[in-house]
C-alpha cells in the first residue's frame, strides 16, 4: 500500500486520468440507466393510456395528453411515477368545461316509452283537454289534476318517437348568482322594473275617468237649457270624485274596470297574450303539462300554473331546491316576457305573489339576500329559455291570441323552427 501511495503521489496525472474515466463510466452508467427508466415510464405510459382511453397530441411544440372524454389523464400520478424536467417541456393540459354565463341549455334524450305518432297524440291531447274545457269551472282544476298523468305520457310517447322536440327538453337546472347586467344580456330591457310596483294601468284608468267626464259634463252644460245643463253637469262632474273616492278605499272594485279600460290598447292586449304564452311555454319545456288557459277579462293565467303552485304551497309541506326551481321560473316567465318586449313590467304582482309563497315554504330556508337572487335567476333563467325559443314563443303568442286549444298550440310550439 505505501508503495501504491507513493505512485500515485510521484503520478499525480496518471491518477487525474484514472479518475476522469472512473467519473466518465459512472456517468454512462447512469445515462442508460436513466433512458430505461424513461422507456419503462413511456411504455407504462401507453399501458395507461390504452387502458383510461387517453391519447398524445402536440400543442404549441408541447406535448399533450388528453384522454378521451376531455379530461386530464396525469399518468404520473396514476404511476406514481416522479417525472424530472426533459428538453421538451412535457405539458399536462387539463381541458375542463369553461363556466360560461348563460341559462342552462335543453337536453335531447328521449323517454324510454313506447313511441306515439303525431296523429295520434294530438288526437288523444285533444280530447283530454277539451274533456275538461266542457266541464263547470268549479271542477275543471280537479279534472286537470287527474289529467296530468294521461297527458304526460302522451307527451312522452310523441317524444320518443321524434314528434316534440321542445317538451320537457329542460330536464335539470342549476342556480346560480345573477347580477342586474346579467339580464340586459338575455334580452331584459329595464332590470329595474322587476319587482318594482307599477300604476300605469290605474293611472291611465283615473286620467281617462276624469277627462272624460269633464269634456262631458263641459257637453250637458253647454248643450241643456237652464237648471237641467247645471244639474247635469254636476251629476256626471261627481263620477270622477266617485272613482276616487272607491280607488281609495277599496280599489279591489275597480280591477276589473281597470283592466277592461287598459285592454282598449291592442299593445295592452298583446302584453297580456305574451305574460301568459310565457307561462304556458317555459312550464312545457320543464315538462309540467298545459291543462288550458285564459286570456280573458281578469282571468288571464294557465291552468297548469295555478294547479301546480297551489298544490305545493297550500300544504304544510317542504319545497326543496330541486322542487322550487322549476316553479320559480315557471312564476316568472311572464315577468320575463314582458321585461323583454316592453320598458315596463305591469303583471307581475300575481307572480310574486305566488313565488313569495313557494318562497316561503322553502327548506332549507333562505335569507331575504337567497330570496332575491332566486327570484333574479328564474328571470334571467326564463328568458333565457325565451330568446332561444323566440319562434316558437311567438307561434305560440299569435296561436293564443287567435284563441286556439291547448292542442292547437302544442302544434304551434313543435312546428316552429328549431333554434340554430
């Protein structure tokens, strides 16, 4: 050994040479051990990947894997495998769905049920719901609720063999938070006007009463001779203080009134035809099934609306979220109809009314905040819905206005365009 040492030290360059080829081999070694490592890892890889359904593509010189339903596979992590940083930048691109702001969209699937022509199903609607229409008012609900099974599954059947495209077609909803320029974006002209009271109608109704009464009793004084043209005057002067008088005290007098004054305005009767074709449209979309409507005087509603919240509400019963959400935007797509057509929404207490109530029976309960983002979303919700189907929203305005049947408009409904 000393003899060794002594070499070495009178050689210092032939030990420098020995050491540089010990270090040299060493690193070979650890060379080739490292590309089997990454050929074990590249083999194991496409084990992987054949097995998850993951495939290898190139983005920007990177090198990408995506399986093959759009998610990230991260095989190291399946591995277990610690992967070192290579030349080329290996990228693990997770390709979730981006969260965009919009109302949930329809779904195509179809009921698993025995397929119903078109023939036939609006053969068998038709003498359903006009079964009903015959009957007194006073059992007409019942007989509607007894009825929504039968039509249901006719409905479904016409589904499932391809006749209706827009029934039940909003299977699931999902809530979320609305702000105010959320519904400028769908279509809603005057966000402010949502919940806010409207006195248009009484106002109009109080400044004809008293024009035309003044011009009139301007008329009989003029016209009638002596004490007869005072009298007249005065007489038919007091019917505006009446009016007055009555708006004051009980102004539940003078709905009816009111609305038959505003209806002179076709525009009037146009919102009226709009507030509940929103109503009879977005509840079949959310597959709750039309029993009839009204557009008439002080009577304006769908049979299914008022069927559906009375049943939910009147009992002392929970509403889940689940439950409520279909129901609100039911409530509410007449508000959203006429916030998208007009600067003002005149119809809408009856809705809030009947929301406030579904509101109330909610579980778990929600904060005054929850309730007015609830109420925000089933607008923006609703007219959402609306915008896309506006084709067969106005087939169905127009159908209703002319008077049809339930029927009817159901044909009207599926015979639009679809939505591009």
């Amino acid at each position: 050994r000393a003899t060794h040492h002594a070499s070495t030290a009178r050689n210092p360059t032939h030990n420098a040479d020995m050491n540089s080829v010990s270090i040299a081999k060493t690193a070979n070694i650890a060379r080739v051990a490292g590309k089997a490592v990454q050929s074990r890892q590249r083999r194991a890889r496409a084990v992987v990947s054949e097995r998850f359904g993951t495939k290898t593509t190139t983005l920007g010189g990177r090198s990408v894997r995506v399986n093959a339903e759009g998610t990230s596979s991260n095989l190291d992590a399946i591995l277990g495998i610690t992967a070192e940083k290579e030349e080329e930048e290996e990228v693990v691109v997770e390709a979730k769905t981006e969260e965009v702001a919009a109302p949930d969209v329809e779904s195509n699937a179809v009921p698993d049920v025995a397929p119903i022509s078109a023939t036939e199903g609006y053969a068998k609607l038709a003498a359903e719901l006009d079964a009903i229409s015959q009957l007194p008012p006073s059992e007409r609900g019942e007989a509607a609720e007894n009825a929504t099974g039968t039509v249901r599954a006719v409905l479904n059947g016409m589904k499932a063999a391809g006749e209706t495209n827009r029934w039940d077609c909003y299977p699931e909803l999902t809530r979320k938070n609305v702000f105010p320029n959320e519904l400028n974006q769908v279509g809603v002209k005057n966000s402010d006007q949502i919940g806010a009271p409207n006195n248009t109608n009484d106002f109009n109704f109080i400044v004809g009463v008293t024009m035309s009464t003044s011009l009139l009793a301007l008329i009989v004084g003029v016209t009638l001779p002596g004490d007869w043209g005072a009298f007249g005057s005065y007489l038919i002067g007091g019917i505006s203080l009446a009016v007055l008088a009555v708006g004051s005290t009980a102004p539940g007098l003078l709905v009816v009134a009111i609305d038959r004054f505003a209806r002179i305005s076709p525009e009037y009767r146009n919102r009226i035809a709009r507030h509940e074709a929103a109503h009879f449209l977005v509840g079949y979309m959310l597959g709750t099934p039309v029993a009839g409507y009204s557009l008439g005087l002080g009577t304006a509603h769908v049979d299914f609306q008022q069927a559906k919240l009375e049943r939910k509400v009147d009992g002392n019963i929970s509403i889940s979220e689940q439950t409520m959400l279909p129901l609100a935007c039911m409530s509410m797509a007449g508000v959203a109809a006429e916030a998208m057509a007009f600067e003002d929404v005149r119809g809408q207490e009856g809705d809030l009314r009947d929301l406030q109530r579904l509101l109330n029976r909610a579980d778990p309960k929600l904060s005054a905040q929850a309730q007015q983002q609830l109420t925000r979303w089933a607008v923006w919700q609703s007219a959402g819905m609306l915008k896309r189907h506006e084709k067969a929203f106005d087939a169905l305005t127009r159908a209703m206005e002319e008077g049809a049947t339930v029927a009817e408009c159901l044909r009207a409904i599926e015979a639009a365009p679809k939505p591009e």
